[in-house]
DNA sequence: CAGGTAGTCGTTTTT
DNA sequence: CGACTACCTG
C-alpha cells in the first residue's frame, strides 16, 4: 500500500461509513460507466468525493489519472474542498476542471496544433469590436442595415446567434436551408390562410399574402445575419482570438484530426466523472464521448438530476442524460439517489406534486426508475411543519409584510438571518426588496453584478475622461460636459455660480465666439479680460486649472498614468474617503482603474480619444462592465434568484412574488433573429413551461424546513393578478391553505413613508437677482414654450441659462438637411427662369454642410449618415421637385411681434404663397412613424390636455406670423414635412389647419407660461422620472429641497 | 375571424 | 426600436 493510501484509508473509511445504502454502492462500482440520478438534498457532492477516494484506494490510478468536469467555476471549487477534507493536499493533483478550462488548457498546451503560436481568448469587447467592423462592412441593401436610430443595434444579436450556431453545430448553408424549407411550407399551414372570404378583399381558403412576406422579410434578416457568421470566424482567426464556445468546438475538431492528441488524453484520464450532467451542451457532451471513445465499457460516472436542468437557455440538454443511458444501455450501472438529508417530509411531498407535472423526465422514459424522495431524517418529522401559501393585496404589501416575517423570526425568535433566503425569479425584485430590507435595519446578503457605467461615481470619472477627450480633439468642443463637471459636489461649486458663468458665457458667445472653457481660460491668463464683468467664483478657478493641466497632460503622458493622475488630483480620494460607503467606492474607482488598464494592455497604442470610443461603443451596446457587488455581509437575509440559489440550502425559505406575470406567462424577450422552427426539433413551448417548472422546483427544495409561497391578487397599479400555476400544482394531494396576509397599517405606513415618493427636484432661488437681467431680454419662442411647459427646469437651463450642448450626430444631420434644402430654394429664387437646380446641386449642399461638420460624427458614423442623407434626399426630391411651389420665402426670422403685451419671435423653414395666405413649412428629420411623433401633431385631448408640441409649434406660427406688422399675411395652415421616408420609402406630410380655437388656446398657453415666467416660477422641475434635467438637478444640488408631492 | 391600434415591456447565467 | 398582447371594430 502506498503512503497516499494509508493516508486516506483512515479518514475515508469514515466518510465510507456515513454513506447510504445507494451511495455506497455508486461508490463502490468502480469499473464501467455509472449515472446516477440525484435529486435535491441526496448528498452529490459527498458521493463524488467519496468515489474519487474510493478509486485512488482501490485501483492503480494516480490522482492525475482522474479527470472531474463540473459545469462552473464554483462546482469546482466546491468539489475541490470537499475532496480536501477527505484525502489532503492530494486533491490538488486530481484534475478538477470546468469544461472550458479543461479545454482552455488543451488549446494552450498545443498551440501548434491550432496553427497559431500566439492565442488568446477574445474578451467581451474584442468581441464587439469585431463584430462592429462587420456591422461597418455591411453594404448598403442589407437587411440588416441600419441608418438611423441606433446602428450598432445588431451587435448583440449577432453576438447571440453566433453563440448559438457554435453550440448547435450550424452554419450559414444550414440555417438557409431551414429558411428555404420553412418558406416553402407556409401556403400549407392554416396560419397563412384565410379561413373566412371578405367581399372584394379575399376569399376563403386564400393565402395571407402580407403575413407571408412579413416571414419572408424576417426570414431574409435571419439568412443575412447568419451569412455573418463566416466574417465572424474569419476576423477572430486573423486577430488570433477564439471565444468561448471555440474552446470546446476547438478541441473536439484536433481530437479528430490529431489521433495522438486524443490518445494522450485518454491514456491519461482513466477515470473520467462528471458533475451536473443534465446542465452539459450537446459539444460538451460530444466531448466526454470523444474522451471515452469506441470503449463499450469505459470507467465514466456522470452524476446529475434531469428535473434540476435549469440552463437551457445555454444550450444544456436533459437528452444528452437520455442518449447517455441508451448509449451504455447494456452495461449501464443506474443508481437513483432518494434519500434525502436537505428537507421535512412535507417540502418533499409537495415537490413532487409539482415536478411530476413534467412530461420530459428520466422517470418517464426510462424503464423501472422511480424518484420518490424521502426524508432521511424521520426524527425530525415531530415539528412538522406543513408549507404555507400566504397572499397579499399588491406586492407593496408584500415586500412590507415580508419584511415583517423577516423581522418577527430574527430579533423575536432569534433566527439567526444566515439560515433564511427569500428567493424569487429575477433580480430586479431583489433589488427593490433589498432596499426595503436595508431600510428597516434587516441585515442582507446579497451578490449581485452591478454595471459599472451606472454607478455615479464612475460616471464622474468617465465624463472627466470624457471631456478630455472632446477638448484633446476638438478644442472648445466639450461645454456641454464641462457645465455638468462644474457642478461635480466634488469640487464645491455653488450650482448658482456656475449658472451665473454659464450665462456670462452665452451673452458674450453673441459678440464673439467664446466657450466656458475659453472664458475661464481668458480669466486665468488675464485676471479680466472686460472691466465690466464680474470675476466667476474661485472655486471655479480651481476646476479649470486641473482641467487645463490634465488637458495638456493628454498630449504628453500615457493613458495609464493621465487616468491615475484625474483620479489624484481630481479631488476622487477624499471624497470616497470621507463616505459611510467608501468600501464599495473604492471598489468602483479601482473598476474604472482596472478597465482602462486591461485596455490599454489590449492595445497600448491607445490614446483617450480611442478609450472614449470605446466607452460609447459599449454603452451603446448596454454591454456593461459587470461589478460584483457584495451587499451586506453572509450574516445576513439571503436575497437570491431561483437560478442563484441552485445547489444551496436553507432552515427558512421564502419564495416570493408567485405570481404567473413572473413565471409561466412572463413572455420571453425576442432574441434577435426568428429562426425557421423547421431547424427546432421540439415544439418550444411545451419545453419552456417545463424548464420553468423546474426552476420552480429548484427553488421549492431549497428549503430545509420552513417554506412559504407567496403572490399577490393585484399589481401595484391595482390590475388584478393570477397566481401561477405551479402553486396550484403544489396544493394537489396535499391540501395546503391559504393564507390572506395583511400587514398591519403601522408597518404599511413606515413602508409607504419609507418609500420613494416621487418628489420634484427644486433649486434654490436665492441670490440670483441677476436672473432679472435674463428675464428682460427674454422673448417668447416656441421651443421655450414646449421647453416650460415640459418642465420648467428645462426651461431655466435651456432658453434662460442657455447651457452649452454638444451637438450630437442627430442634430448636425438634421442641419445638414435644412441647408441643403434651403440653399435648394434660394437658389431657385436667384435662378432668372426660377427654376429648380438639379438633384446634383441639392446633394452637392448636403456633402458641403456634412463635410464642415465633420468633427461632430465619428468616421463610421460620416460615412453612414452621408450614404443616408443622399439617399433620401434624392427620393425626396424625385417625389417632389415638380410640384413645389415656387412663392416661397425661406428661413425667414421673425422678431419684434408683440401680442398682448407679450414678445414673440421665431424662425420658419419656408412659407409657401397663395395670395395673402400662408402655408407654414417646417421641416423634420427623424421617421414620422416613430414612437411619440404621431402624438405631438396632435390637438389637447384628455391625454394630453396641452396638446402636442408639433401641434402648438404649428399654431404658435400662426400666431406669430398673423401678428407681423411687415406683412399682411394670414396663416392658413402648418405643414410638417418629413424628409425621411419610412420603411416603404414613403415620404409624408402632415397638414394642420388651425381653427380660431386653436389659436386662443396656444394664446393662453403663451400668456400663463409668459406670467409664470416673469414670476420666476421656473426653480421646480416637472419630477418625471426620466426626465433628464430633474435628475441633473437632484444629483447636483446639494442645496437642494425636495418639494413634497403631497402638497400638491 | 381579420385587421388595426394602443399599450406594454424588454430574464435567468456561465465561460 | 420592435415584438407581442389586449382590445376594439367591421
């Protein structure tokens, strides 16, 4: 007997003895393969350890000849612990992987083999940075194209579906033969045929011809994006990356065409187990069989429970457990674990009422198998103690009586909180409950992935490096950023400073052009530039000498080290320092650190401009930059997702919001590309619900004693709710009752005090006489009436403190478009014969504006815009041209209209003539389709008791325009032309005529916004919630007073 | 039953 | 933005 052995006879021959009865003899069939089929509680962990001990004791193999999968990084890790306990530090020799590490390993260790001698995983970005330059290389009629809104859009689709064809085996020629198949068969289903005739329209037994080209239309995107996939591979080969699902796909492809590689492994793994078996993809599995190759009898033991297959959605497969056992059929050992050492009899029993409801299980498809789980523990029986199903009114009440039972158990009955969960479907009901909890002094324990980019402080950091950048590139570029830096508590800044500055800034922007930054800048170099101006704060002074130094430092130093040095020098440390937060702070600032780091490494030619771009891309793409965050600590409430809380366990286990909105009738979200169901075996939703119930059911048998079920008859809007229906598969055969839980009004009261009422931020109004001045020269224009009355402070920053905005792709488009056609009129005018210049000219204006712009777009986004613009503005003039009328006037100023006292200005795109009476054109980029917009061209209706913007910027025209001494004009009507067409290429206008009440509406809008203005009434915001100037003001003001709601 | 439209909502998780 | 549902209307 070898050392090692005598070593781990002794402390394994006690584990040995603990085992059960069904245990031991998993344990003890050592040659040929195993399944073992273990359900909740039944002791896995144990009995994996155990045979791996019982292996090293009884055969010849070393630890090294043992090779362990288990499907996370955790499982590993536990694995690895628990095998400690039994055999020592031997348990670091046995090779315990997850499969993409095992894989990993492989790949690195015999480079050569995959052609390359330098290769890396590809990270996150990469990828997506790849995977845009494919969105870039997208031609023109693509299906996938986009012009507007967000072009990046398809990335994450692609992202998606290239991970699924590498799991599924696909490729491009595959999917479109699916497509083809699909096609060909709709005229045979009943879905695309009329089953009723309609006169003159359709007959029965037609075919749905619109529903047809839709599919063809979808179908069309899904054979585009799928012919991506070639590209994808291609740039991941010449970038030296692979990806995640390559590793395994990798590996199996050298096993087949490197026999040695293949047979090195399988010299060396003897013995082969694996944990978790139901969660293994199809090439995951394509793995462990090449591993045992042609072997009737091979030394495998997979253990896994098919009814706790939750992470389909990854491409995990129960079939695989399924083709596993007939694979092996003959020679299969099959053990079933029933015993389990987790739960009271009562959790048991009411699991299996529910799990039973599955079609798709072992039990049912293998011969003489049965899974009744018993307690292992009867003794325990005597406190019994039955689940309760407990309903509330609204999930408010839920969340408050909730935290009720939670505190009854801990402070009363001395529960310690590390033995309870609440567990629930996903993670944004633990984020409400979580701040529930905190608030009530509950301790809670929960991980949770945070993105860094919504984290205020990073985003501090981020629009300081941001703002680098802009004035790096573009100098004078970034006001926009630098008014909100200027606002940063971490500089200490009264708000109405930089209010009285950035007015300083915009008056003078009039003479000459000027920025903030140029304005301080002409302060710090000369003391005051004017006699007559008033000195900014000091404080300012501070800001912008730290901004000019890091500025300068851009050009000099790396990117590393300007990014240490905004972090020292940009007042971050003592803040974070300072804050009862400053653990998780810290945490946050490093984040940021170690994310331009690993960027750098990545790429170390990049500068800050590139580091921005990146930054933009990502958060575009709402790819986040996960932070783990750990809230509170493991001696408090476990706050868990159903997914989460698999392989866990706990005395009390609430499983909260069991409602059918949050299980089986939670529709699922689309994943990008519809694919043909001809290429899916299955019929999906049959799959889902059982999936679902099976989460379900993870989440049932976590508890150990206590469980509680709870949902609510109503949403918290008062719309009446369902419970699941996994509940009332539950109750069957045991009769459980329900509960109807009221929280009493004290503890409702607390919650609703506690709670977020909707407050409307408010700016201190003292001390801005100077305000006066502002007020005087003000003149009543459209955009500041839409302005007030969408929220007064947007109002106060945009048209009274003007603050500098950035002009983004969308507005300079937007300009591009105006002039190009303005100077298509004008030119028209100035033509002898008034006639229109050719297309050519029209096009000419546009590539003009765009090309003096240019600055504004990123080089991706020039070319995209400039393809589009010309595009549709060739259309529209086709459509057009020979109908335009040619008694125009265009971009014509309006000012010094006074109407009942009140000053009036505007500027109007093009008048259009027939005698004295008027048509007012505006024009609009952006698609008339879009969301919102059919509602602003709308008149006040009980929705919208103001009207819409568009419609009272048309009747303000009329007003305006009526009123204009010069002229002897009447308004007849205000035409809004849009210059996008929409998806058919069809270009619209929309006509509004404006009747007598229209004009005395908007007139009395004009007065009472004109008065509440001159009363100063502009200092409390409108407090929607995503109302972008609210939430500037409440995250900047430190002075700031909340105006109660109630007060109304 | 078919078509239009307004309204709603946009996971779970690992490598 | 866009997919899906619920509801209304002919």
């Amino acid at each position: 007997m070898s050392i090692l052995r005598e070593q781990l006879t002794a402390g394994f021959e006690k584990i040995y003895r603990q085992l059960n009865e069904q245990q031991r003899r998993a344990v003890d069939h050592l040659e040929g393969p195993v399944m073992v089929i273990a359900g909740p509680g039944t002791g896995k962990t144990q009995l994996l350890a155990a045979r791996i001990g019982r292996i090293l004791q009884e055969t010849d193999a070393l630890p090294e000849n043992i090779l362990c999968l288990t499907y996370t990084d955790a499982g590993a890790v536990a694995m690895r612990q628990r095998l400690q306990s039994f055999i020592g530090a031997e348990a670091y020799r046995v090779n315990i992987h997850t499969f993409h590490a095992f894989c990993n390993d492989i790949i690195q260790d015999n480079r050569t083999l995959f052609e390359k001698n330098s290769l890396e995983p590809v990270s996150e970005l990469e990828r997506i940075e790849l995977i845009k330059t494919i969105v870039d290389g997208l031609d023109k009629d693509n299906p996938l194209k986009r012009y507007r809104g967000d072009a990046y859009f398809e990335i994450s689709n692609l992202k998606n579906l290239y991970s699924d064809m590498k799991r599924e085996g696909w490729d491009a020629a595959f999917i479109k033969t699916g497509i083809r198949e699909y096609l060909e068969d709709l005229p045979n289903r009943e879905a695309f045929i009329y089953k009723t005739s309609r006169a003159g329209k359709y007959n029965k037994g037609d075919l749905k011809q619109e529903a047809i080209e839709n599919e063809k239309d979808k179908m069309a995107r899904t054979a585009a994006a799928a012919d991506t996939f070639v590209i994808y591979q291609e740039l991941l080969h010449r970038h030296n990356r692979y990806d995640f699902e390559d590793m395994i796909n990798w590996v199996l492809t050298a096993f087949r065409e490197h026999p040695y590689l293949l047979a090195q492994c399988r010299e060396q793994y003897q013995y082969i187990l694996v944990d978790e078996y139901q969660d293994t993809s199809g090439s995951q599995n394509a793995l462990v069989s090449a591993l045992l190759g042609d072997d009737p009898t091979p030394n495998i033991f997979v253990v896994g429970d098919d009814d706790q297959s939750i992470y389909r959605f990854q491409g995990a497969n129960v079939v695989n457990m399924l083709n596993f056992a007939q694979a092996y059929a003959p020679v299969l050992y099959t053990i079933v674990l029933t015993e389990n050492y987790r739960s009271v009899q009562p959790v048991l029993d009411v699991s299996r009422a529910l799990i039973g409801h599955n079609e798709e299980r072992l039990v049912n498809k293998l011969p003489g198998l049965e899974k009744v789980l018993k307690a292992a523990h009867p003794d325990r029986m005597h406190d019994l103690t039955v689940p309760r199903l407990c309903i509330y009114a609204n999930p408010f009440q839920e969340m408050a009586g909730l935290a009720g039972e939670l505190e009854s158990l801990i402070r009363e009955q001395g529960v310690p909180p590390e033995h309870i969960a609440v567990i629930y479907r996903e993670n944004k009901y633990g984020e409400a409950l979580s701040r529930f909890l905190q608030m009530k002094d509950i301790p809670v324990y929960a991980k949770r992935k945070q993105d860094l980019f919504k984290e205020p402080l990073a985003v501090k950091l981020l629009t300081l490096l941001r703002y680098i950048a802009a004035e790096t590139e573009v100098p004078y570029s970034g006001d926009g950023l630098l008014f909100e830096i200027l606002h940063y508590d971490l500089y200490g800044v009264p708000p109405v400073e930089v209010a009285r500055l950035s007015v300083e800034v915009a008056e003078k922007s009039f003479r000459e052009k000027t920025s903030l930054r140029a304005y301080l800048q002409d302060w710090l170099k000369t003391r005051n530039p004017t006699l007559f101006e008033q000195r900014p704060h000091e404080a300012l002074f501070e800001v912008a000498r730290k901004l000019e130094g890091w500025i300068g430092a851009a050009f000099n130093t790396t990117l590393q080290e300007l990014t240490e040095r905004v972090i020292r020098e940009g007042g971050f440390l003592p803040h974070v320092l300072q804050s009862p937060d400053k653990v998780w702070l810290m945490q946050v600032l490093s984040a940021v650190f170690d994310f331009v780091k690993a960027e750098t490494r990545r790429n170390p030619e990049l500068n800050i401009g590139g580091l921005v771009r990146t930054l933009d891309l990502m958060e575009r793409n709402g790819l986040p930059v996960a932070i783990n965050r750990i809230l509170g600590n493991e001696h408090g409430v476990n706050l868990l997702t159903a997914h989460g809380a698999k392989g866990l366990e706990f005395e009390y286990v609430f499983l909260a919001g069991g409602n059918a909105t949050n299980w089986e009738k939670k529709r699922k979200p689309s994943s990008g590309y519809t694919l043909p169901d001809t290429l899916l075996e299955t019929p999906a939703k049959y799959q889902e619900e059982e999936e679902l119930r099976r989460l379900f059911f993870v989440a049932v048998t976590r508890a150990r004693r206590h469980l509680s079920i709870s949902w609510c008859r109503e949403n918290n809007e008062g719309k009446a709710l369902e419970p699941s229906r996994f509940i009332a598969e539950l109750r069957e055969g045991s009769d459980l009752p329900e509960e109807t839980v009221t929280p009493d009004s004290n503890r409702l009261a607390d919650f609703a005090a506690l709670e977020f009422t909707a407050a409307a931020p408010r700016i201190s109004a003292e001390g801005q006489e100077w305000i006066d001045r502002l007020l005087d020269k003000f003149v009543m224009n459209v955009t500041a009436l839409n302005n007030y009355l969408d929220c007064p402070l947007k109002f106060y920053y945009n048209n009274l403190l003007r603050v500098p905005s950035g002009r983004s792709e969308a507005t300079e488009f937007g300009s591009a478009v105006h002039h190009a056609l303005e100077r298509l009129f004008l030119k028209m005018q100035e033509s002898e014969d008034r006639s229109f210049p050719a297309e050519e000219v029209l096009l000419n204006d546009f590539r003009w504006f765009m090309h003096h712009h240019r600055e504004s777009f990123t080089r991706e986004a020039y070319a995209r815009r400039m393809e589009y613009g010309q595009d549709i503005l060739r259309h529209y003039y086709q459509q057009y041209a020979a109908g335009w009328n040619k008694v125009v006037s265009i971009e014509l100023n309006v000012r010094h209209v006074v109407v009942d006292g009140i000053p009036l200005k505007g500027k109007l795109d093009k008048l259009e003539f027939n005698g004295n009476a008027v048509n007012v054109v505006d024009y609009k980029t952006g698609n008339y389709e879009r969301k919102g917009t059919r509602e602003k061209l709308l008149p006040p209706n009980e929705k919208n008791p103001l009207g819409g913007d568009y419609w009272r910027q048309a009747v303000f025209y009329k007003l305006l325009l009526d009123h204009y001494k010069l002229k002897d004009w009447r308004v007849a009507s205000t035409e809004f032309d849009f210059i996008e067409p929409n998806k058919k290429k069809e270009y619209y206008k929309h006509r509004i005529d404006i009747t007598a009440e229209d004009t005395a509406t908007v007139l009395s809008q004009v007065k009472t916004v004109w008065q509440q203005i001159r009363q100063r009434e502009f200092y409390t915001g409108c407090g929607k919630p995503d109302c972008h100037w609210c939430h500037f003001t409440s995250t900047h003001h430190q002075q700031l007073e909340t105006e109660d709601a109630e007060t109304e």
